[in-house]
DNA sequence: TTGAAAGCGCTAACAT
DNA sequence: ATGTTAGCGCTTTCAA
C-alpha cells in the first residue's frame, strides 16, 4: 500500500490556502506573512510535504543539477577531486550526477546527452574531452561546461587546471640543482593536455639547464603500462639513468615498484624518482615521493565558481585558469 | 543568443503532426506507424530535439535516477564499487545522482530528503547507515534502498555485502594452520556491520582453534587511526605478536608502513599482516598483501539487480544478500 | 494508427 | 500579503 508522498495541494487544503501560498513559503525571498509561513510548514511537516524538484525545476528552467563526468578513477587524484567538488557544490545548493566515462573518447557524446536530458544547468568534464559538436549544441543551450584538470587545445571551453607546463619546468630545475645528469621522462596518455603540458615544462626546464631528456616511454596514465614503461626504459643497453620523472604519482608507484621489485635497484641511492599530483599515498612512507603538489581543493573551488559564475551569466566569455602549483621535495630524490 | 532546445511542439509542427504523435515516437512500445517514425526522427535530429526527461518523469512518475551515498571514498574499495555500480545500472537505463556524506550519521538524513526531492526511483547507500524514520518514510513513498557493504541491525531493510563472518573465519583458520599463536586485531569503526562481522567471524574461527585474541586497538577505517593502533599494538609491554588482522586493506596498509618504518619490522618474517577487501593495491609487490577478496562486480550487480527488482515490484519483501568472499594468500603472510 | 483533451506538481505574472 | 490564472514539456487516456 504505497502511500503518496503529499503534494502542495494536499497541504494547501489542509491549511486552507492557496497553492501560490504554499509555494512561496517554500521559495527563497517571496513574500509571505510569518503567521502563514508557521501554519503551512507546520502542516506540511504533518503531511511530510516536500516540494517536488522536478517540477520546479520544469518550470524555474534550472534543475540545480551537475553533470559529472569522470573517466580515471583508479588514480586517487580523483576521488579527491570528485570528493572536494561534490562539497563545494553542495555548499552552493547544487547535486551532482555522475557519470563515469569510457576512457575512449568515442561513446562520451552519447553519455553527456544523457545527461543533458536531465536540464543539468551545468557539466563538469573531469580529464574526460567531448566532440567539438557537443560543445558547440552546450554553448546554444547555454549549458556552461568546465573541464577539469585538463584543457582542450581548438575549443574556446572553459577549463581548471594548475599550470602544468611551470610544474614540469620545477621537476626539471630540481632534477639539475641536485646533480642528475641522466634523466628519463615516463608519459602520460599522449592526448592528454596535462601529459602534453608537463612534459613541455620539462624539456624547456632541462634545456635552460643544459640537459637534454634521455630516454622516454609512454605509460598512459595506467598501472601495468607504467610498468612495462619502466622496464622497456631500464633495459635499454648502456644507459645509466639517475633520474625518471612520471607523468603521475599513480603511474610513478608503478615506476617505483618495478625498480625495487623486479630490477632491484634501490630509491634514491640508484635512482631518483619524481612523480606529480601528490595524491595521499606519494607521503607514505614506502613511496616518500618528491612531487608537484597540485591544489585540488582550490581547484575545485575555482571550478565550482567558475561554473555557477557562467551559470548566472551565460554570456560569460570563457576562461583558462590556471593555479600555481608546488614542488613538493621528499626522500625519492636525492642529490648527486 | 541563447537558442533554447527544441520541444516536442516544434517537432510536431515542422512535420505537421499532433505532439502525441512525437511523443510516441520517443516511448518504447508505443504503436506508431514506420513513416511516421521516420518523418519526426528525421525532424527531431534537424531540430536537435530530445525528450525532456524531467517532464516525463513528472508524468510518469519515474525519474530513472538512483540516489547514491558514499562515505570513504579515500578507502579504494569505493571508487572500484562505484564505478562498477554506475556502470551496471547504466546498462539498465538509469543514471546515478551522487552524494558523499559525512561520516557523522546525523546529516546524512538531510542529505538523503534533498536527493528525494528529485524523485528518485531508488537509494544505494554505500557504508552509509540512514535513520529508521527514513527508512520508513522510503517504504511509504514507495522507494527502494539497498544497502551496499553495510548491513544495519535492527532496520528491515535490503543489503548486499559479503559474507564477512565467514571471512574473518577463513583469515583466522588460516592464522592457526599456519602456527600462527598470537594474533592481534585492528578494528574498524564500531558501528560499522562490516567491522563487527568481521570481527565476529574472526574471533569465532580462533576459538575454534583453541586460540584466543591476544591484542585490540581500533582503527576506524581510517588511515591515521590505523597507524596509531598498530603503535599501541605493538608497545604493549612484553607481547610477542606474530600476526595482526586489520579489519580493511586501507588500513592494513597503514599498518603495515608502521611495522617497517617506525618499528623497523619485517614481514612476514618477524610478522604476518592480513587485511580484507583485496584492493588493487594489495597485489602490489610492496605490500603484497594476504586478504579476504570481496567479489566487488557480483556485489554491484547483486546490488543493481534487486535495487530494480524492488523498483518493478514494490511489494517485495527486503532481502539480504550475502556473497561469498575468497581467501587471496600472498606474501605478507608466513608459516611458522 | 493518430489527434484532442486532460493533467503530472509546481511557480510566476497579474490582480486584489 | 494572498488568490487566480496560465503554463513549464511531456505522456496518456479516450475517441475517431
């Protein structure tokens, strides 16, 4: 015997108002005499009467929904992220649907179609790209998007992330201060704008040091690519790496076990290794990783910001933000 | 400029038909004609038309939206469940509208009506316990919850997990075969089912064996907390542990970073460590940790599948379900 | 198979 | 400050 959950009407009747008067005492800053106000919250408590979102929202036009997109969860950066952008969202009165998206780049349209189905008054892309086209349909609705933790070369989107080019130019200065001589780079999914962006940063950082990269090996952002990276990039003949920067952290626990593990080397004695994120884990004890700190909760916040900025003004051209990030210096590098 | 989407009216009238008409061509097992199918799919696509899918759950009084709480989400055993979760229910047609709680219960009520507010067709609380009020105001309105990983007591109410008992029975069975003869515990949080089970199991399977617990310090599931357990453990004055079972991986690791770093242990020569989950991790060669597998894909499904089952069928009493978990032996673990 | 009419639950002018 | 009216975009009887 399923029994309804009330409506505005049934509490409108029991107080013996009108509807209008039961919905402004539940609408932020209309106007309604205290008196009604306790009456109608009073019986609707009775009833258990909460509005119906749904058809406010069919009406108001906005849905206080966010369509969240997310594709890596395996890397611990981003159930951080989602944890800190799903607070600041609440704290702003907004809910979030999620979706987690193939990592091929193909099916994602279908998906955030889906989603738009939903009237989300906003979409957040995090590592996640979608088609020029979906852009172009979100821009005409004036749904505004934000891509987080990653940039989108040709697309005019507003995107969030920290400055990854000046972060790989800190890997690579530190690299050089500290006496290495011989550095290998492990990357990151080549179509990644972070992956692109820090590995750029690198090369210039090595290059005004008088230090060219020796040696590099695509991880893909992935456990077991990340390790075979490592092992194709040990064995080549005659080389005497004292330094690998990761595209990652997760990828860089990857590289590290490999070294300890399969090939025996010792960290930092035989090998310095430095990764980016500082996800959690870079701190414990077994990793001890040197790292470039990326300020996830300010980037959250940016883009919580940013997104309901646009919201409120469609109009808004869109912006590149971009927030410093810091190297963090721990026990898996050491000076030559 | 903002061009709204195109509604169902427009469509209508570009191909001179009625909006029922439209509307049918857009609902499963609706009878229209092949032509006409045609005519408005071929106008709807030139419009950029989609239903919607607020509208029609207003009508239809099913909004195709799962409610999803999450709590640990730095536990890895979440973003895995997770994405496993969304993933099976995207196959069924229905989206996942997400929130994280506070691991303080006394919010997540709060939390839980303004996710009711959108009309969900159903909840999934991961490690999340909801007030019996709740819990009965769901079943009067008509909505299903299913409880992952986490049963609660006294509460009617369906869940999945794994058979926890009979796991820390196999991990106390295998201590004792082992000549494992004094063994420690680190709890997670108390009032978690999972915790208690475990426990539970665990001490039930030492008894068995003519053993006692020798040692107990609570971890909360918690990193930190983990690690000062471990430290209590083992500075008890005159203990000669030679294992410790740590109620999750997520502290085991911890845990285990404490016996080597700060107390300069080995293991598994000086001491075996077992945890429960069989996170990704615990296959890594640094940790390489013995566990209790939980079968995250099968508890996803099971989880999906009764969730929607509930959905088709109100009436249906609540079930708990229990699946079997596996006993994952690797190196953290030593015959004595 | 198709169209006309009614209405899901709510909010937003417009009066009063 | 409150009620009346209209309508958000859609689906669903009911007739034809």
């Amino acid at each position: 015997m399923t029994q309804p959950i009330a409506t505005s009407r049934e509490v409108a009747e029991r107080v013996g108002v009108s509807r209008s008067a039961v919905s402004r005492v539940f609408t932020q800053g209309a106007s309604v005499s205290p008196q009604m106000a306790e009456r109608v919250r009073k019986a609707a408590s009775e009833l258990g009467y909460r509005p119906n979102a749904l058809a406010r929202s069919l009406i108001t036009g906005n849905s206080r929904i966010i369509g969240l997109v997310v594709a890596y969860l395996d890397n611990f950066f981003y159930p951080q992220a989602i944890k800190a952008l799903s607070h600041q969202l609440k704290q702003r009165g907004y809910h979030v649907l999620m979706f987690m998206a193939p990592k091929t780049a193909g099916d994602v349209d279908d998906v955030l179609r889906e989603i738009l189905d939903y009237q989300v008054d906003g979409l957040i892309l995090a590592s996640v790209a979608m088609s020029s086209d979906l852009t172009e349909q979100c821009r005409q609705a004036g749904i505004p998007v934000v891509l987080f933790n990653r940039t989108q070369p040709g697309a005019n989107v507003t995107s969030v992330t920290s400055d990854n080019v000046a972060g790989g130019k800190q890997v690579a200065r530190l690299l050089a201060e500290t006496g290495h001589r011989n550095v290998a780079y492990v990357a990151g999914w080549e179509g990644a704008s972070t992956q692109q962006d820090r590995e750029a940063g690198f090369r210039a950082g090595l290059a005004q040091a008088g230090l060219t990269l020796n040696g590099r090996a695509v991880g893909n952002f992935e456990t077991e690519a990340a390790r075979q990276a490592a092992r194709d990039l040990m064995s080549a003949p005659g080389n005497r790496r004292d330094a690998i920067f990761v595209a990652n952290d997760h990828m860089a626990f990857a590289v590290m076990d490999v070294l300890r593990f399969e090939l025996g080397l010792r960290i930092p004695e035989d090998l310095s290794v430095i990764g980016f994120d500082d996800v959690p884990m870079a701190a414990w004890p077994t990793y001890d990783l040197t790292t470039v700190r990326q300020p996830t909760d300010q980037m959250s916040i940016a883009t919580a910001d940013t997104l309901l900025t646009q919201i409120k003004d469609p109009i808004a051209a869109p912006t590149r933000i971009e927030l410093a990030c810091e190297l963090i210096r721990r026990g898996s590098l050491r000076a030559r």
